[in-house]
C-alpha cells in the first residue's frame, strides 16, 4: 500500500515536472538577450521585455568579483538611464539602483523610478540574491516601473538597434543596502544595439523578466543558460584600471609616513638644515603631485566632487600647512644664517611640523575608508607603528646619547687639535637651536690650547671624564669668563670649578 502511494506520487511529480518544464517561462512574451564574457569563468547577461505603458521587465547578472553590473540605455553614459546591482551589505541579496548619466563620472542615483523585485518566478529561483552564498553571481530580476523615459532621453521602443551600454566594476569587494552607495570606476565596459521590435509588447501592459533562452538548461539555471538573441555583437569594449587612487595614495603614504618624517630626523638629530629642507621640498613636491591625482579622482565620484567629505578637508587643511611650513622653513633659515638667533618663525615651524605630518598620516587611515579599501588600513598602520618607533627610539637616544657626546668628546678630537675646532665650529654653525633649550654659546674663538672650546670645558663631567687630561691644556676656564657670559645662561647643568 506504502509503496503503492510512493509510486503514485513520483508519477505525478514527473508529469507535473514534464508539464511544467519550462518552468514557467512565457515563450510567447518578448524579449531580447546579450551576454558577454568578461572573463574565462564569469558571463554578464542583460535580458530585457519591455511593455507599452514603458514598464522594463530585466534580467542582469554577473560575476560578484567585479563589484557590480551595470546596464545603460544609450550610446554613451551622459544622459543615459542606468539600471546597477551590487549585493546588499549582507552580500547575500541583490541592491538594484536607477541612476542617471552625466558624462565621465559616477551616473548620480534617481528617486523618480521605482523597481519592483520580482520573486515568484519558477525558473529564478536565486532572484536578487548573490548565488553560492554572496559568491557566486549577482542577480538583479526585476521591472523598473515607466522607466523608458526620462528626463534627458528616453528608449525607443520602435527602434531595431536602439543603443545600449554595460559594464561591470573592478576587482574589489563591494557591499551596500543604500542605491545612492557611491560605486567605484569601472574595469570593464561596452556597447551593444538592441533590436526593440522583438522586446517590446506594443499592445499592452504584460511583461515578464525574460527566462532562460538555451533549450534543455539545466535547473536551476546558472550564467550560462542565457545566449545572445535580437542584440548586435558587442563594440567599443575597453578593459581599465583607473591608477589615479593609487598614484594620489601612494604619493602621499610615501610624502607623509617616509620623506617628511625622514626630513624631521635629519633636521633633529644630524641638524643639517639644508639636507632637511631638501628631503621637505621632495616630499612637498609629492603631495603636490599627490593632490593633483587626487583632484582628477574626486571629480569623478559623487562622494568627492564637493570637497565635503572628512577626508578631503583634513587633506586640503594639511597641504595649506605644508605651504606655511614651506614658508616659515625658508624664511626662519634666511634670518637665522644672518643673524644667528632664533626666530618665531623657526618655533612655530618646529610645532607645526609634528602636527602636520600626524594630521597627514592620521588623513592616510581616513583615505583608506574612504576609498572603501579597509582592509588596506591594517598593513598601513603596521608601517606606520614600524616609523614611529623608530623614530620613538631614536629620539630617546638622542636624548641619551646627544648628553654623552655634549660632555665626551671624541678621542680624535683631542689628538688632532685642527680638526677638533674645524669640527665644532661646523656643529656649531650648523647646529639650529631647538626651542626650549639653549640658546647658542657665546662664542669663544678656540685658543690653540682650547681645542674643544667652551663645550667641553664647562663640563660637569670633565673632572670624571676618562679625558680630565683636558683641563692641563685648558688655560680657559668658567672662572676666566666674563660675568655676563655666564648669567645669560639658562638653567644649564652646571658646576663650578674649583
Ligand atoms: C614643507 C616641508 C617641511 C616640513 C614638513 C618640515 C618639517 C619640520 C619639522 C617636523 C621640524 C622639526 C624637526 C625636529 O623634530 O627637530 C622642522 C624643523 C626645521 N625645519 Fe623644516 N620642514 C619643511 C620645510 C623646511 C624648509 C624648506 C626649511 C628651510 C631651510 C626648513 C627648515 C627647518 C629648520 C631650520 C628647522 C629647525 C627649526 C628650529 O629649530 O626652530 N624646513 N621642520
Ligand atoms: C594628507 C593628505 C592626503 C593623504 C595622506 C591621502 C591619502 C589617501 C589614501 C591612502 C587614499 C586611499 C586610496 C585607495 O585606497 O585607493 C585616499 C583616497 C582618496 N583621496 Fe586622499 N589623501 C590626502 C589628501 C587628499 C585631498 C586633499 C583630496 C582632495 C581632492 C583627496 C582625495 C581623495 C579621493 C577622492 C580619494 C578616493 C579615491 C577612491 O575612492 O578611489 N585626498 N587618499
Ligand atoms: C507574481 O506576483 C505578482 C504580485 O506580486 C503577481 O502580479 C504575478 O502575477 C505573480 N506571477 C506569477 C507567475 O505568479
Ligand atoms: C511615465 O513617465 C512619463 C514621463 O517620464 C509620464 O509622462 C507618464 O505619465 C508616466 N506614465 C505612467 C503610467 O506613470
Ligand atoms: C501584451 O500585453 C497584453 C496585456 O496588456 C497581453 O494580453 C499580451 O499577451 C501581451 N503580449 C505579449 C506578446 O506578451
């Protein structure tokens, strides 16, 4: 009896499935198809019926790898109607924005037009879903409601190769729920005509989201089930790679997190002035050829076309920092070589400096979200706590070591008394003084005696130096000085002799 139902109900299920295996697909509505191959793997289709009262019954899906799948009606993206999928921030489903063209940038989003989702067709089973759990192919199934015309154009229904355009995103991950999303530029794009005579439904309303055209597809049907039909061979397709974000992000990265931190070391540690303005003005010159890359990019996008975003304005506060710092560098060096004394300019181009190059470095992460690339962000950091320690550490040396060398010449510079003071005398011209510390010594020429100078012989430590041998040549001492030479000291560490 059991086996009497089991029997019976396979039966029926395989005449219901023979009846009905077409899937519901209406072989009788119109329709036409394109396809093309971006790649080896991955096939973009566009399939469309359009009805008489303008209602677009669709069809596009794509590989997910490429961020989204575009379709336009027109022959260029300027005022063309633009139909994109790009999964929803789950990945698992399917974001279906309208958008309108307006020339080389990114085709703005448009509230004028609705687009019902179309879920109870038999043969589409994966309607607006990302197929293979968010990895396989997008699939936007759908009409866009009255969307044959609109504001700067409109779809010729009557026309046998009315032009339309595709295209699909680069090789990036890309998610969002929101159709006004701002999309990147495109990897891959080209031209097709359709023939509107064979999609269109000139007598009514009636239209369904075009099925599988390839006889026998398998169920449930992938890329592959659809072919080309009443569309031209495609045209005009061009593969590219837009270098621009990466030319401005790597200029910068570079400027900020190496040159201009590298400039600051010289400056600090080796205090050579004129090295430190030439590594500053490679690294200006950079973030200048940065930005100049960044301006064409922000044209392009929604989101950047009106220097609103965060990253954006911090970028452009930073590069007018740069121009003062520029300045102040040049102008506190030009007084400083004449008079010798330090300047304002020279203080606040000191503090400036610092703040600027973090501002820069902090505007690096904030580019990073920017451009949607996250995951760049942790290698980013990585590098920049790589830097910063160094830099960390160094400063801490110079703090330990730069005491010890103040107060221990070196041996050399005791057994060759002309090159001891040609060698202060250049650490001494050189030398810029930093705020907050002492101002220049006064200057007391080096007797042949004093070979070291004032430096050494105002040491603390001389006494206990393995060099005390110094004072023997040493008719120079604190004692010998003039009283004001020792009161326009600040608060040097400082002993009297005996
Ligand atoms: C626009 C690019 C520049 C940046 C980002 C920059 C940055 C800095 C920084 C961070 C410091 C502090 C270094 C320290 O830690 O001790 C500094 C000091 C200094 N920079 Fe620049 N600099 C730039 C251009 C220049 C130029 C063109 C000159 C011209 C010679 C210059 C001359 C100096 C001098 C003399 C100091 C020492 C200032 C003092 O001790 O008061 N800089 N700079
Ligand atoms: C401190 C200076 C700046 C730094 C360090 C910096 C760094 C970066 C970085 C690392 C990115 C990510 C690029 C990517 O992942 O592809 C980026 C993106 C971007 N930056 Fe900047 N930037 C700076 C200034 C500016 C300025 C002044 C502008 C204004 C025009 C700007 C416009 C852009 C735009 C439009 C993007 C997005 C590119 C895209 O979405 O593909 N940046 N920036
Ligand atoms: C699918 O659902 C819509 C309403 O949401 C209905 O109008 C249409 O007839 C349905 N189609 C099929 C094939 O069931
Ligand atoms: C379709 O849109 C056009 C303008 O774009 C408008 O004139 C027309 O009334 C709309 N039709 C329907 C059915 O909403
Ligand atoms: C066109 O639409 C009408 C309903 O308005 C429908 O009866 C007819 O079957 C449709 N024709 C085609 C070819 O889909």
């Amino acid at each position: 009896m059991r086996s009497w139902v089991a029997a019976l109900t396979l039966t029926l299920l395989y005449w219901t499935t023979a009846i009905n295996a077409n899937f519901g697909i209406d072989y009788h509505a119109k329709r036409a198809y394109f396809n093309f191959q971006p790649d080896r793997e991955s096939q973009y289709v566009f399939a469309l019926n359009a009805a008489a009262n303008g209602d677009l019954y669709f069809h596009m899906s794509g590989p997910v790898g490429h961020t989204w799948l575009g379709m336009g009606i027109g022959n260029e993206m300027k005022d063309s109607l633009m139909i994109i999928a790009y999964p929803t921030s789950d990945g698992l489903k399917t974001t279906i924005s309208v958008r309108l063209g307006s020339g080389h940038t990114e085709p703005v989003y448009t509230p004028d037009f609705e687009v019902v989702k179309i879920y109870n067709d038999t043969y589409a089973p994966f309607a607006n879903t990302v197929t293979h759990q968010g990895t396989g192919a997008i699939i936007a199934h759908a009409m866009c409601r009255n969307c044959s015309q609109w504001v700067t154009g409109s779809l010729d229904t009557r026309s046998t190769s009315q032009p339309f355009i595709f295209a699909l995103g680069p090789r990036e991950q890309f998610r969002s729920d929101s159709p006004e999303a701002s999309i990147p530029r495109h990897a891959v794009y080209g031209k097709y005509t359709m023939d509107m005579t064979k999609a269109t439904n000139y007598t009514g309303w009636y239209g369904r989201v075009p099925g599988p055209n390839i006889p026998d597809f398998t169920f449930p049907p992938d890329d592959t089930a659809f072919a080309n039909y009443a569309t031209s061979p495609v045209y005009g397709v061009r593969t590219m790679n837009n270098p621009m974000p990466t030319v401005h992000a790597a200029l910068m990265c570079v400027a900020f997190v190496v040159i201009f931190p590298l400039g600051a070391v010289v400056m600090r540690f080796l205090k050579q002035a004129l090295w430190h303005a030439a590594i500053q003005v490679v690294g200006f010159v950079a973030v200048l050829a940065g930005f100049g890359a960044a301006v064409t990019v922000a044209k392009q996008y929604n989101k950047s076309k009106e220097y609103r975003s965060a990253h954006q304005v911090i970028g452009l506060i930073v590069l007018a920092g740069l121009f003062i710092q520029l300045g102040l560098g040049l102008v506190h060096h030009a007084m400083y070589v004449r008079t010798n004394k330090p300047t304002p300019m020279g203080r606040i181009h000191f503090f400036l400096g610092p703040i600027i190059i973090l501002l820069g470095i902090i505007n690096g992460g904030v580019g990073f979200d920017f451009a949607r690339n996250n995951h760049l962000k942790i290698p980013y950091g990585i590098l920049v706590a790589a830097i910063a320690l160094v830099f960390i550490g160094a400063l801490g040396c110079q703090m330990f070591c730069r005491s010890r060398r103040k107060y221990k010449p070196e041996p050399e510079a005791l057994q060759y008394p002309g090159f001891a003071a040609k060698g202060y005398s250049d650490f001494e011209l050189s030398r810029q003084p930093t705020f907050g510390e002492q101002p220049p010594m006064p200057y007391e020429p080096p007797t042949p005696y004093s070979p070291t100078g004032p430096y050494s012989s105002n040491s603390p430590f001389t006494t206990t130096a393995p060099y005390t041998p110094l004072s023997a040549y040493t008719p120079i001492t604190p004692r010998t000085w003039k009283k004001e030479d020792i009161t326009n000291w600040p608060q040097a560490p400082f002993k009297d002799y005996d």
